[in-house]
C-alpha cells in the first residue's frame, strides 16, 4: 500500500508550510541533540540533574521489578527456574559458588594478615556499609554499562563509593540523586579496578579493565613471567583508595600473554541487595586530586 | 423487504454507528507505548552484556512505517529527551539519531512509496543496525574489538524481532482506533 505520506502534501498552502516546519522542526533537533551529545561526551557529568530525578520518579517500577527479577539469574536460569529440580540445581550450584568465593576470599585474607602483622601488627575492623539496597535497574540496551540502586542522598551516598554484592564487586557510585544513584558497572569499558591475585603462593597485581562485553581485562603491571593460571580469584587490591582490599572481583577464565580475560563474579543480572560502602581511605583520594605543589594538610 | 447485512454495521473496530474513536487513544496509545518501550529493558531486563534491542526505537520505527502520517518529523526530539534520561547513552544522543532516522525514513518512503513488508523489514534492519553501532560510537565508551563483537547478538535480535513489534503496533492500532466513544 502507498503511504499517504504527509511529504506529499496538497496544494493547500497551509498544509506545506506545516510539512516544511515540521523539517526544520526535526533539523533543529537533530543540531540541538548533537549540541547536547558534544557537551555530555565532553563533561559527562553536564546533565546528571535531570537524569537524577527522572530516575528517581521511575524508581518505584524498578523496586517491583527487582522483587519479581531475583527469582531466577538472567533469562535462561528463570526458564529453568520453572523446572523444580533445575532450579534446586542452580541454588546448589550458587551455594558452592559462593563457598569457593568465600575460600578464595579467605586466603586473601590470610595474606593481608601475614603481611600486615610482618608490617606493624595491624587489624583491620569490619567496614560497616553506608547503606544496603537493591540494583533496581541496569541499561541493558546501550552499549554502557550503568546499573541503578535504591539509595541516594538521603542515605548519605556518596559519588565513589563502591557498591557490592554477597557476592563481590558490582562496580561504584557515579552520580546521586535524592532517591536513587548511578554505579558504573565492573564490566562497562571505561571502568577501571586495581586487583591483586587471591594466592598465598603467587603474587600478581593488575588492572582489571572493563571489555564491554561482559567481561574483564586483566592488565598485570609487572610484565614478565604470566602468574595468572585459569581459575585464579582475583580481589580488590586497595590500591587508589575506592575498595577495601579482599573483596572478589573477577575469576580467570583464558590468560593472555600480557595477563588475562576474566568473568566478573558478581553478575548484576543476578543482584538482588548490594551494599554501599564507605570509601576506604578518603584521605588518599583527596591526596591524589590535590595538585603536586599544594600541601595536603591545612 | 430486503434486509442490511447485519455484517455492514460493523467492522473491525467496533459498531459504525453512533460510536467514534476516543480521541484520547488515537492521541496517546502511539507515543505511550515507545515511552514503555524505553523503560521496559532498564528495569525488567538485567544483563552483563548490551543484548536487549533498542525496544523504543524499534518501536517508533514500527509505528511509522505501519501507519505513516501519525507523528510528526520532529517527534524524535521529545522522544529521544525522554530515552536520553534512561538510557545510559550520553545526554542528547538518541535525540540527535531518533531525528535523523524520521528525517532519512520520510526521505525513503518518498523514493519508494509502494512496498511490502519484507521491504519494511529491510529498511528498519538497516535502519536499526546503524542506530546500535552509531549509538556505540557515541556512547563514550572504548570502541574495541569485544565490544563490536558484543553487540552483533544485540542486532541480529533486533533483527529477528521485528515482525512480532510491527504485529505489537498492530494490535495496539486496533486498540487505538477501536470506537469506543458514543456520539449523540
């Protein structure tokens, strides 16, 4: 069937005069969202307001969807989730998980310890977290990776401040609203995490970069011999200041000769509650954003 | 006395006589269903990697090419403000390719007026690969090897989809033109 496009319009004036604004209409907003893509790539923080509280007004369908969404992990775990017994198997399968997460952390611990007590003697307390929430939504279409959490403000979240799961990592605050806050994820491409390897044996640390495929690059800082082997847990390695060290981050799954690919640990499909925890030294931020020639006490 | 067809008072939208369409459907049911579209894969759909299709777009698409004359050129500027604040995309990038793809397609359905639905079909396969792969470039991330890779299962999805929301828009055009309101 032929349209009756509005492009052919009549004879009537006034019909082409509307057609013809309704060109320069669309061209001005073509030029006005380049104007506006220009600025967000140049300072990606320009239009966080507005973002802020349309996220916050849409935020209670995501609450919802969050309850019905952690039933199963992803879309292929809730189809077999309808079959008893496969999703007994997947509960099983997460509690082992969880358990060798938990062993590896552990170990990482372990280290610490050995390291610090040869140090000083120190111990560390438990961190209690800023706040616990859930991921209530996550941009699955775009090619970013952002996810989005309950909390905000008003719960004293903070813009840094790293976000995990039971699980490990999910990635750290970006932008607060009043209600809700933007975390990038572990896997987007612009996120960057110093790691360290959860061995007592062998020692690596590196850079955990995300690919933008749902995995993770694992940049080792010193080259030479690959310690990384398949199945290796690698853990926060405190280094920066965002992260306490020893929370898990990713496992090894194909090592490269410059370090490896890893999968994250910590699936945001498969979130539910995340905590929010406190920067781990605030001090050693403000450090690094002060100038060289300022001095850092007052 | 020959009789009417009792058939000839009604069609697929209801009785002809005595009802109209609401005018609050044939206005809204277009515009809320591509907004819902762009809510629908930020919170129902969580993933480690990008392989839900741009619903909304997909949508808008669909709306214009089964019922051409519905929206305005212009309308990917409000459209695209509105994914633009969810969408995790930097501000302004579905407003500036939301308008250029109304601009493109009202320039195409020109060139070719009379088509069929594979035809349809082909010009928003084309339409919607060039919108990913344009909203990955501007989205300000690392353009690397994995992650071009990582959105072809996004685009043969959007690909396949695309019948089943043009069959969506038809239902919901149904809905839209059902002659609900009573005329006195």
């Amino acid at each position: 069937m032929a349209p009756n496009s509005a492009r052919r319009s009549s004879s009537s004036r006034r019909a082409q005069y509307s057609v013809f604004t309704g060109y320069v209409l669309a061209t001005i907003g073509a030029v006005v969202g380049a104007g506006l893509l220009g600025l967000s790539l140049i300072s990606p923080e320009a239009f966080s307001g507005p973002r802020e509280i349309a996220n916050d007004v849409a935020s209670p369908a995501g609450e919802v969807s969050a309850r019905a969404r952690t039933n199963g992990k992803g879309l292929l775990d809730s189809i077999s989730g309808y079959f008893r017994a496969g999703s007994q198997n997947a509960q099983l399968k997460k509690e082992v998980e969880l358990a060798r997460i938990r062993l590896a952390e552990a170990k990482a611990t372990e280290a610490e310890n050995a390291r610090l007590k040869a140090l000083l003697g120190l111990t560390e307390a438990e961190v209690k977290p800023v706040v616990v929430t859930r991921l209530i939504a996550s941009t699955s279409t775009s090619a970013r990776r952002f996810g989005y959490i309950g909390a905000g403000r008003a719960e004293g979240v903070q813009v840094g401040m790293p976000v995990r799961s039971e699980r490990g990592v999910i990635g750290r605050v970006l932008e607060v609203g009043s209600a809700t806050s933007r975390v990038l994820l572990l896997t987007d491409s612009q996120s960057v995490l110093p790691v360290r390897l959860a061995s007592t044996k062998r020692r690596a640390s590196a850079f955990a970069e995300g690919r933008g495929d749902g995995r993770i690059q694992i940049r080792l800082i010193n080259l030479g011999i690959n310690p990384l082997r398949k199945g290796d847990v690698l853990v926060t390695s405190g280094a920066g200041g965002y992260y306490r060290p020893g929370t898990a981050v990713a496992i090894v799954s194909e090592v490269t000769s410059d370090g490896a690919i890893a999968r994250p640990i910590s699936d945001p499909a498969a979130t539910n509650f995340v905590s929010v925890e406190p920067i781990w030294q605030p001090e050693a931020i403000s450090a690094a954003a002060t100038p060289v020639d300022e001095s850092i006490a007052e | 006395m020959e009789r009417v067809n009792p058939q000839s008072r009604r069609d697929a939208y209801g009785s002809r006589i005595n009802r109209a369409p609401s005018p609050v459907l044939v206005f809204a049911v277009p515009i809320v269903s591509i907004l819902l579209c762009t809510l629908l894969p930020l919170f129902f759909i969580t993933s480690a990697v990008p392989y839900v299709p741009p619903l909304a777009f997909m949508m808008l698409m669909a709306w214009r090419i089964i019922r051409p004359g519905i929206f305005p050129v212009w309308i990917g500027f409000p459209l695209g403000l509105f994914d633009d604040l969810f969408s995790g995309q930097p501000f302004g990038s579905a407003m500036l390719l939301w308008s250029l793809a109304m601009i493109a397609i009202d320039i195409i359905e020109a060139r070719f007026p009379w088509r069929s639905f594979v035809q349809d079909w082909l010009t928003v396969a084309g339409f919607t690969t060039l919108y990913i792969v344009a909203a990955a470039i501007v989205s300000g991330g690392e353009l690397g090897a994995p992650m071009v890779i990582a959105l072809l299962p996004q685009i043969v999805l959007a690909i396949v989809l695309f019948p089943v929301i043009a069959r969506l828009v038809a239902r919901l055009d149904r809905l839209r033109l059902t002659r609900f309101r009573e005329v006195r």
